[in-house]
C-alpha cells in the first residue's frame, strides 16, 4: 500500500471533515492520477481537476480507510467528472459509456453511477455502520459494462449526524 501523492493528500484532507477523527488514514492503493484542468469546466474547484483514473481494470481505483470509530455510521461522498476530450477525439469515444458502480467492503453502494463529462458533480452514499465496525473501510471504484475507465476526482468519508 503507498502513500498518495498531492492529488492524494487533497482527498486525504478533504476526508477529515469536522465529524470525522484526526486518527483516519486514507491510502489510494490502485490508479493513476493525472491533473486535467485544461479539459475541465471553469467552475471545478482545483481539487475537481485533478483525477484518479484506470483505464485497465474493471476494479480499477481502491481507497482504503484506517482508524475509523467503529462505533460510527459514515457516508460517502464522491465528486465524479470526466475529462471534455478535445473535438478531434469525439469521434473515437462517443459510444463509451460514463458509468462506474461504488463498491465499499464488498457490498455495493451504488451500480451505474453516471459520470458527468467537463462540470464536476457531487454523489453521496450511506455506508453500512457494519461494514466499518473493524475501524477500516476499503472503497472500489468498478468499470459498468461498456464503460472504458474508472474516475474520481474527490471523496470524503464523514460522519452522519
């Protein structure tokens, strides 16, 4: 398992929202990160920009989480967008689907999550308080069918109230 990078370290302290505790470690284990600000929207913030992204396995970006209370119930955010590709690639792409399914200890959170294209786009998902009782969550992007990657520009992990 490696540390991450700066894109890692955005998601790292994005995910130690006010509710959650300081002991939480975020480690992004699979994919690749890569800053697209000049295929984004004017709108992202910075952190929006820069993506997790694997273009070779159908589970293709992990995250995993330590030193959560396990007593605590958590919810997940994503913020997902896609790169616009320029117009001399659209051509090639467009019957590509944008789809991914979130998958958190094994147990699916959600299937055939569109991912918007240039305009990020916030998700967010209850976690299963069981699945977090050992202190530590595992997250999986997974490929849908027809979909030719995995994406992800932010995720945050905070307590429900």
């Amino acid at each position: 398992m490696r540390n991450i990078s700066r894109f890692a370290f955005l998601i790292a302290v994005v995910s130690l929202a006010p509710n959650a505790p300081f002991a939480q470690t975020l480690h992004q284990v699979k994919g690749e990160s890569y800053d697209a600000a000049q295929f984004m929207g004017p709108n992202n913030r910075p952190s929006q920009n820069t993506i997790a992204y694997n273009l070779q396995d159908a589970k293709g970006i992990i995250f995993r989480y330590a030193g959560l209370d396990p007593k605590a119930v958590y919810k997940v955010r994503l913020t997902l967008v896609t790169p616009r590709l320029p117009q001399t690639m659209t051509g090639l792409l467009s019957n590509v689907r944008r789809a991914e399914h979130l998958i958190a200890d094994g147990e699916y959170l959600a299937k055939g999550i569109k991912i918007p294209e240039y305009t990020a786009q916030r998700f967010e998902y209850d976690v299963p308080q069981a699945l977090t009782s050992d202190g530590a969550l595992k997250l999986i992007l997974e490929r849908a069918e027809g979909a030719m990657a995995t994406v992800i520009s932010e995720v945050w992990l905070p307590r429900q109230l």
